[in-house]
C-alpha cells in the first residue's frame, strides 16, 4: 500500500511539473518560420531596404519585411522575403560560419539603445544558426552564443525566417517603463545575386555601426524565468525487508 501511495505521489509531481511548465511555456506565437498567427498582424515593420554590399545604397529591388513585435516573454522578428524557388541557396554550415554561400537572414539589436553592446542573430534558409556580440561600434565577437530561437519556411514566392528573443538573453539596463527604446539593424544575404541587402542603410565594415542603429520603440515587460526540480528518492531496509519512497518539487520563479 505504502509503495503504491508513493507511486501515486510521484505520478502526480510529474503532472503537476507539465501543467505548469505547459501554461508557463505556452506561447501564443509559435516558432514555426511560417509568420501566421493573427498576432503578427499587429507587428512594426519594416521595408525600406537598400543595399549595402556593395555599398551603393540603392533601393533593393527584392522585397524584404522585417516584423518586430514583443509580449511578455519576448522580442519577435519575423523575415519575409520575395525569392523565385530555383533561385534559392539552401546549403548548411556549421554554427557561427563567418562565411556562407546560402541565404540569410540577420538581426542586430542593441537592446538599452546605447551603442555601447549590440548583439547579432542569423539563420541561413538551410536553418543554421549563428550569433555573436558586438562592442566597440563593429568589433563582431562570434564566442558568445545566446539561448534563442529561429526557424525557416518555404513558399513557392517566398521564404520566411522566425526569431524568438527572449528578455533573459542578456542583461540589459533597468527601466521602469512601459516601453523600451532599443536600436536595431536588419540585413539579408543574396547568393543568386551576389549582394547584401540591409536596414538601415549601413554597414559593420565602415567605421559607424552600432551607434547608427535605427531607433524603435517596444513595449517592455519585466523578465522572469521560471525553472522546476523534481526529485525522488528510494531506500530499503535489508532487516525490515521494506522500501520507502519519497518524492518532492522545489519550484523557483526569478
């Protein structure tokens, strides 16, 4: 009876864990690389690329939109970029390659809006990944790798790319209020066409990066991070030829 009470205990920690964690966990936007929940359609966005490799500063004559929306878990971004399908390089590399010859997609964030730390997140349209920081107005550090989410998707026009950042990814400048002022900087690799296209209008090979930055406003929620321990334990006592079973969750909400 007593082992059978002691497996009930544990049965229902166990439930309990993925009730929480499921309710804590669930996101109404799903990083799928698809774009198609409703809440994106509340998103900023952002379309006015140029290219900026090589540096001509022309108007981009491919089509990218880049949405930025948050909740309380996080920054979102979504890529939406207009590509016939057979002119697309899907080819994979290792994380952080500093060379690619597939598409990407990149972000840049400064998230205090400072120019004092900038942080760089990028997905090739094979889905790997890479990330890296950024000090010193376009000194790239590609040793920091950061605990974010990315995926891709493929439509016969276009190929899309979804980011999830959430607030606990770096320390960042407290600020009580309900909006933060943060820079950013988005670019896209062409291999068909052997080009860089980006917003704003700049580039980490010249001598202003991070301080020029376009300036957005997001609505700022305050982080928390949510971790459970489960744990059992089980004895037995070889003179009374009985078993005890003990089981336990230390819950911690930061």
């Amino acid at each position: 009876m007593g082992r059978s009470l002691s497996t009930l205990k544990i049965f229902i920690i166990i439930v309990v864990i993925n009730v929480i964690s499921s309710a804590l966990t669930n996101a109404a936007i799903t990083i799928d690389g698809r774009l198609d929940e409703t809440e994106w359609k509340q998103a900023q966005r952002f379309a006015s690329f140029v290219e900026t490799r090589p540096f001509s500063l022309k108007e981009s004559t491919h089509p990218t939109t880049v949405l930025v929306l948050t909740d309380e878990k996080g920054i979102y971004i979504g890529f939406i970029n207009e590509q016939p399908w057979d002119t697309r390089y899907r080819r994979k590399q290792e994380r952080d390659a500093m060379w690619s010859d597939s598409d990407r997609n990149f972000l840049s964030i400064d998230f205090d809006g400072k120019a004092n730390m900038g942080y760089f997140f990028g997905v090739s349209l094979g889905g790997s990944m890479s990330d890296g920081s950024i000090s010193g107005e376009s000194q790239m550090d590609r040793d920091w790798d950061g605990d974010w989410e990315v995926k891709t998707s493929e439509s016969e026009t276009h190929w899309f790319s979804e980011f999830f950042l959430p607030w606990t990814i770096v320390p960042m400048m407290s600020d009580k209020q309900s909006t933060r002022n943060i820079g950013v900087y988005f670019s896209r690799q062409m291999m068909e066409v052997g080009k860089v296209v980006g917003f704003p209008g700049i580039n980490y090979e010249r001598r202003k990066f991070l301080s020029r930055f376009h300036p957005v406003t997001v609505n700022q929620y305050e982080s928390t991070k949510f971790v459970a321990f489960p744990y059992a334990v089980s004895s037995y006592d070889n003179l009374q030829d009985s078993a005890e079973y003990q089981a336990g969750l230390d819950l911690f909400w930061a």
